[in-house]
C-alpha cells in the first residue's frame, strides 16, 4: 500500500474542499520529484467516485509522463 507525504495530502485535502465548496476548476502546482503522478491518480479516483459520471482530462505534452501517470493510475485503483 501506498502512503502520500504530508505535502501530497494536503494538496488533496486543498482540491477536494475546492470541488466541494467552490466552483470552478483548481489547479495544484508543484514542483519536479514531488509525486504528482501519484496526485494526479488519486485525485481522478476521488472526483470519479464522488461525482459518478464524472469524465476526467490529463493532458501533457511529454509521451513518457503520459506513460508513467498511467502506471501511478493503474496502481493506485
């Protein structure tokens, strides 16, 4: 099983009460090494699971970074 860093579950945390509270579109902004393939995986799992329906977007323009938030989304559902 994984376990987030403390930074990773606040950023979380942040979203979520974003998308509960507020309208619009939040953005989480983080630097290079910090996991946010795996930020990214939970987050999608979040929003699907509490708004069913719910069709979710990643975009990046790097073949490789596509690659590897696939593998952090396969594993974290």
């Amino acid at each position: 099983m994984f376990e987030n860093r403390w930074y990773q579950d606040e950023a979380l945390h942040a979203t979520q009460n974003f998308l509960l509270n507020q309208k619009g579109h939040p953005i989480i902004a983080a630097p290079t090494g910090v996991g946010k393939s795996i930020m990214i995986a939970q987050a999608m799992k979040w929003v699907t699971q509490t708004y069913p329906g719910t069709r979710v977007t990643m975009l990046t323009h790097v073949k490789e970074l596509i690659e590897q938030d696939f593998e952090k989304i396969k594993m974290i559902w």
